[in-house]
C-alpha cells in the first residue's frame, strides 16, 4: 500500500453478543472498526424504551436501521420532524441537531452507525442532552 495513504492497516470485528457501553441516551453501544475520517458502531434500544434527547457537538451520524420499528425526532434551526423507523431506512443525524429515539412494540430496536469524524471517545462534552420530544421513563 502507498506510504501516503492516511490508513495503511484494516481491521475486522465481529459484533460483540454483550454492549461495549451504554451511549448517554441509554442505548447499547457496540464499537466497530474506524478509520481516520469516521467510526462506526452499532446501537440497540430494548423494546418500549425511549432513548434520552439530546445533540452532538462535533459530530454527525448516518444511521441505517437493522430491525424494529420506532420513530426518530430531530430538530434543527430550520426543522423538527419525527419520522417512522423500520428495517431498511436510512437516515441522518447532522452536527447540532436534537435527536431523541424510541422503540415500538415488542422487538428491540437495532440499527447500525457511522459517526463522522469518529466519535471522541472519553469525551463528557461531545453529548449535550436537551428538552425531549417525549417523555422517558424513570
């Protein structure tokens, strides 16, 4: 491989069976590989659970939705929409923007993510939880 080229190794994970860590909206994290330009990780929210709301400060992801259904709130300066998750949608989550999730129903809610830059682990900052769309459970 060209010494120029910014990532001159690959790795491969499987998915872990147990959650790496517990993102601060309360979903499961599962890492995955990274590359210098973003990270990849894969989120599951247990079935009639909603996630707490909040936004990235640095970051943007795109999520793609694996199984389940739920819904999905976002807001930005522009916009404020809630739309229905469901295997096979895919969808974005730019830097700044509110975003709270929930799980509908008696399957879990499982989707796959890159964040771009990658996420800055260890970081207390990057997630900065606002007023939510709905109510969480205690």
């Amino acid at each position: 491989m060209p010494a120029d080229l910014p990532n001159s190794s690959f790795t491969a994970r499987r998915l872990p069976d147990k959650p790496d860590t517990i993102a601060p909206d309360g979903s499961e994290v599962r890492v995955l590989p990274a590359l210098d330009g973003g990270s990849a990780a894969h989120f599951r929210l247990e079935p009639n659970m909603v996630s707490r709301a909040g936004r990235h400060r640095t970051v943007g992801e795109i999520w793609y939705i694996l199984e389940g259904r739920g819904e999905m709130w976002r807001r930005d300066s522009v916009r404020e929409e809630v739309t229905p998750l469901a295997p096979g949608l895919c969808l974005t989550i730019p830097v700044g923007t509110s975003f709270q999730f929930r799980a509908a129903g008696d399957t879990a809610l499982s989707m796959f993510a890159v964040t771009i830059p990658p996420w800055p682990g260890g970081s207390d900052d990057e997630w900065i939880e606002v007023a939510p769309c709905w109510p969480v459970p205690a």
